[in-house]
C-alpha cells in the first residue's frame, strides 16, 4: 500500500487508497491540488473496436474524444490545426455513421459493454 502522509515522510501529492491493486480494475487516489485533496477514480478502458476502415491517427482522435476533448482542446493536445481536426471529426463520423461526438461516445462506449457481456 502507497501512503502519502507528509508526516511519514511520503509525497504529499498522491496517495492509493488501501487495498487498491494497479494490475486490476478501477484506482481510486487521491493528489492534493492548491491545497486540497481531490478524489480521483481512474478506470481501465476495455479494449475498443474502433469503427470499420478508420486509421491509427483516427483512433488517436476518437481516444481523445472518449476522454471528452472538444475539437479545440484536441487540436491544441495534437498540435494541429482546428480545421484539421474539424475535418478528421467529419471523416470518423462518416466510417462510424455517426454525426456528433455524443454520438460516437455513445456508440464506443455501447460496444465496449456488449463485447464484455
């Protein structure tokens, strides 16, 4: 078990709660921003099944978009332009028959659960 108690001498900005086991399923931590603890709840992605006939930059994109990036903070996170990614939306949202990204956040993550049920 990682401890994070200033007073033990531990990193006072992260802390696993016990009994949390890395290798498996969901983490709870906590890291201390401005001065307060924040509770933060990390889950394991199931394996995706990207949309028929996208590219790997594609699912570099649509990753980002799971995450809940608009397309700005996508474009700022990849270095591109807004444009270009506009454009990559359009073209994922097309091979996924989709036409949002609620829509293809929907669509993700409905796939995932059917795989695993």
């Amino acid at each position: 078990m990682t401890t994070s108690d200033p007073k033990d001498g531990g990193d006072p900005a992260e802390s696993t709660v016990p009994g949390a086991d890395p290798e498996a399923g969901p983490r709870v931590s906590r890291i201390r921003v401005g001065g307060e603890d924040i509770v933060v709840l990390s889950v394991p992605l199931p394996s995706l099944q990207y949309p028929e006939g996208t590219t790997p930059a594609e699912h570099e994109i649509i990753e980002l978009v799971l995450q809940g990036l608009t397309a700005k903070e996508i474009s700022e996170e990849r270095g591109a332009s807004l444009r270009t990614v506009t454009t990559q939306l359009g073209t994922i949202f097309r091979k996924a028959g989709v036409n949002s990204q609620a829509e293809l956040i929907a669509i993700m993550t409905d796939g995932a659960r059917t795989e695993d049920s």
